[in-house]
C-alpha cells in the first residue's frame, strides 16, 4: 500500500455519532474520515497537552510509589502536609478546566457540545 502520510484504522462508534457524522459530512460534501480528521486536528493541540500531562503523572505516581515504598513512617508524616496541599491544588485545576469547559459561549458548528445561550441569543 503506497504511504499517504496518514494511517489506517478502525473505530467502532455509536451509531448516533455515525449518523452525526454522516449527515455533517454531506454538508461539507466529504465523508466520515475526513470529518474525523478534522476534528482530531481541532482538538490535537489540547490532546497533545493532556496526553503529557497524564503521562507526566503516571511518571510522578511511579516515582512517588518507589519513594513511598522504602520510606519509614516518620518520612511519610513529615511530607504528609505537603503532598495535601498539592492534592487540593490538583482539585482546584480541574474544578477550573470543568468550569471554564461548562462555560464555554461558543457556538458549535459541527455537532459537538450544545452552545450555552447568550443573552443576545435569548433577545432574538
């Protein structure tokens, strides 16, 4: 197979996500997989960010995990504080990327979140 600078795969979806897929590519006079594409290529740059994220958690978890692991009890309860704070701090950063996604005014031209009505919406 000649190298198109993509790759192939399969996905199974929810058929009412097909039909979503369908019908915005017939307005876009595509297909499934270039809508895909297109929405992948929106949400990359926020994609990208996440994956480091998780994956530089899984790193911390598994250093902290080995640390916690051959420390004595007296060591944990010196951290014990520290390691609190930083859960709340953690808490705190996804409270605001939900609250921030929530609140997004945003109107969505490709079937993706429900837009929150503006003011200006209400007044038409």
């Amino acid at each position: 197979m000649p190298q198109t600078g993509v790759s192939r795969v399969t996905v199974a979806l929810d058929p009412a996500d097909v039909d979503l897929l369908d019908r915005l590519a017939a307005l876009e006079g595509s297909n499934r997989s270039a809508v895909l594409r297109s929405l992948l290529g929106e949400v990359r740059p926020m994609l990208v960010q996440t994956v480091g994220a998780f994956e530089a958690a899984v790193a911390a978890r598994k250093q902290l995990d080995e640390a916690a692991a051959s420390a004595t009890v007296s060591e944990l309860e010196q951290i014990r504080d520290e390691v609190e704070a930083m859960h709340l701090r953690a808490l705190g950063a996804v409270a605001k990327l939900e609250g921030l996604a929530a609140s997004d005014p945003r109107r969505s031209n490709h079937g993706g979140h429900t837009p929150t009505p503006t003011p200006e919406d209400e007044d038409s």
